[in-house]
C-alpha cells in the first residue's frame, strides 16, 4: 500500500461525510447533537492515524514515537486501545510538548507537539 493510498480517504467515510453534508444543507438549523460515536469508529481512527504518520511528527512529551508504537504493539492494537478509551470516555489527552523554533528575524516561537494518541484523536474530528 502506497502513501497516496493510505492518504485518500475510504469510501465508508466518505459515504459518512457526504450524509452529514447532505443533512446540513437540506436542513440548515439541524444541530447534530450525536456526532461523538462517529470519532471512536475504528475505520475513521484508523484513517487518522494514516494521516498523521504521513505528516512525520516528532514524539510528544511521552517520547512515543510511530516506529515504537508499530515496533512494538502495532498500529491495529494502538488503534484499538484508543477506540476504547474514546468509547468508554477514559480518554484524556496530556500535555503538549512545547519547543521554541526560530523565525526568520531571529526570534524564536513557541511550537506546541502532541502525543501521537492526542494528535490521532484530534485529526479524526475533522477526517
């Protein structure tokens, strides 16, 4: 499987995207109320995770790396006990990482990393 593969995105969540966007429009004051069991799925943490391993993140604060995650558990069990956390609501994000990088003029910004599991979390909310 390729990068331009694991980056398109699968038909069943596009088939999810395209009925969210079909009720938001048919119905503009519609709120969707219940959208949280949507982020837990595993086809769309799996496709989060895809998409953050292709963005080459460095470690957040637990020094968590993709090559240990995969080394050791797998991405598939990684993926399953995120799932689980989310579903069961035990899941809470840590601390970022914060790092100073320079700017062009010489002074330095601040760069927030999150921990792999917060930054799949987080990129599943905007497949």
């Amino acid at each position: 499987m390729g990068i331009a593969d694991m980056l398109t995105t699968p038909a069943t969540i596009r088939t999810l995207q395209r009925k969210l966007y079909r009720k938001a429009k048919q119905e503009p004051a519609y709120r969707f109320y219940a959208l949280y069991d949507k982020i837990y799925r595993a086809d769309i943490l799996s496709h989060a995770y895809h998409l953050v391993r292709a963005n080459k993140g460095s470690a957040g604060i637990d020094g968590i790396t993709f090559e240990a995650i995969e080394e050791n558990e797998g991405a598939p069990a990684f993926i399953g006990e995120l799932e689980e956390a989310l579903r069961s609501k035990t899941y809470k994000p840590d601390p970022v990482k914060r790092v100073m990088i320079p700017k062009s003029d010489g002074k330095l910004r601040p760069l927030g990393i999150p921990m792999v599991a917060s930054y799949c979390t987080s990129r599943s909310f905007v497949w």
